[in-house]
C-alpha cells in the first residue's frame, strides 16, 4: 500500500511539474489517503501483535 502512495505521490509531483494542476492534486489526495490507510493499518497490527505476545518461552 505504501508503494501505491510513493507511487501516485511520484505522479502528482511529474503531473505539477507538467503543469497538469487537476492531476496533480486528485493523485496527491490519493497518495495522502493510502499513506493514511497503511499508518492506521500499520498500528492496528502492531497494538495486535503486543496483545497476543511471545510464545517462544
């Protein structure tokens, strides 16, 4: 999801130097937003993984 972001995040800065101004800003939102996706996922994981704990002992 993360490469998702970087890549529309790549799209929009190519797009604006373009001139491309609609472009650019729809995909920079989507960047934002999958970025947004991936932390809150991210988090939800890792709160998961600390709650189920280590059974290696």
């Amino acid at each position: 999801m993360l490469r998702l972001a970087l890549f529309f995040l790549v799209v929009s800065i190519i797009a604006g130097v373009f001139g491309f101004g609609g472009i650019a800003a729809a995909s920079a939102g989507i960047a934002r937003l999958l970025f947004f996706i991936a932390i809150v996922v991210f988090l939800a994981l890792l709160v998961a993984g600390l709650m189920a704990g280590s059974t290696l002992f």
